[in-house]
C-alpha cells in the first residue's frame, strides 16, 4: 500500500505534468487575409482567392461588353444564386457566396441586388414603413431592381491518399483536388452567358513524430 507521503507527492505530479500540458498554447492575432493552411481543408484563403478569380474571369469575358453595347452602356445588375457543396468536407458554402458578392460588388462593373432572404426582411421593413414611417421617409414600394443574370455553381472534391509505415513509424500522404464550377445565366432566357471554373491542388504530407 502506498503511503501518505509518497501518495500525495504522486498527486503534485500530476498536477503540475497536467498544468504543463495545459500551458503548452501559444495563441496570436494574425491579419484576417493572411494566406494559411493548417489541415489542408478548405478553408478562408480559398474561399476569397476562388471567389475573386471567379468573379475576375467573368469580369473580362465578352458577355459583360455585350450587355453594356447594347443597353448604352448601363452596367448589368447580378445576383448571386446557390452553390452547391459536393465535396466530401464540409464547406460553408454561405461564406463563400458573400466572397463572390464582394467581389462583384467591389469590382463596380456589376450591380448586385440582395438574395432572397435578405429581400424578404427589406420588403417587410417597407411594408412597416407603410403604416407607422412619416410620409415624406417612406421607402417606396414597386422599385425594386429586377436581376439581369444569376451566377450559380457547384463545388466538388477528389482526395487521393498514401500510407507508408517504416520502422513501425507511419507517414501518410494525401492530395486534396477543389474544382468550383461557376454558370452566370439570363434570367430572362435561361442561357448561359459566361462558364468558368477555378481549380486548387493541395498536397499535404503527415510525418510521425521524431522525423
């Protein structure tokens, strides 16, 4: 049987092994667009650097010089409709829709109207400004801005992975393939004015401990 003394010294042991442990955390603030790849997943970096491509190759196709020759210049109005996520993580694809926006609406070659949910809570505002807003305030109803053209698109994954052990040390290699496939549509006719897609390659080795 173990003794006092000895027990609690074990006790004070562990206690402090398990403050060590928990000590071992180093946390800093890093510049929001900072480009960084921990796991290998998707994650923000790709989510912004995709979009702005996207949005880059739709900006200079000739869809974009058509509209505005034949309208007298007037700059096209876009909405950005759903992406599908059929990677096989999960991609906060809504993040990535407000990046697409963004990118549109910095851009000021396009105007981008709200989606569907954001419209519902404006029209219930202005139907409140009907009845309880002075007169002279009152948002006014039936102007609306009508979409020209919707973007919308799918994600998808391919992973591909290796394990190799050695030495009774296992090291695991894996590729991580993203392709983002963008259609921007007439809403008027249904056809497809603009396609493009984006594509991102990752390799990301797992080496044991110790090597």
């Amino acid at each position: 049987m173990m003794s006092r003394p000895r027990t609690v010294a074990v006790v004070f042991l562990l206690v402090a092994l398990a403050a060590a442990g928990c000590s071992n955390k180093n946390v800093s603030r890093i510049e929001p667009d900072t480009v960084t790849d921990l796991s290998g997943e998707w994650n923000d970096t790709d989510s912004r650097l995709v979009a702005n491509a996207l949005i880059q190759q739709s900006l200079t196709d000739a869809w974009l010089s058509r509209y505005s020759s034949a309208n007298g210049g007037e700059t096209p109005t876009v909405i950005v409709g759903d992406f599908r996520n059929r990677s096989s993580e999960h991609i906060p694809v809504s993040t990535f829709i407000n990046d697409l926006e963004n990118a549109y609406i910095n851009s000021g070659a396009v105007t981008v109207v709200a989606s569907d949910g954001e419209r519902e809570q404006l029209r219930a505002e202005r139907d409140d400004q009907q009845e309880f807003a002075r007169a002279d305030t009152r948002a006014r109803l039936g102007q609306e801005l009508g979409a020209n053209y919707m973007l919308q698109g799918e994600l998808t994954s391919i992973e591909d992975e290796e394990t190799t052990t050695r030495f009774g040390a296992s090291r695991k290699e894996q590729i991580r393939f993203y392709q983002v496939d963008a259609r921007l549509v007439d809403l008027e006719s249904n056809a497809v004015v603009w396609a493009g897609q984006h594509k991102i390659k990752k390799y990301i080795e797992r080496k044991p401990f110790g090597l």
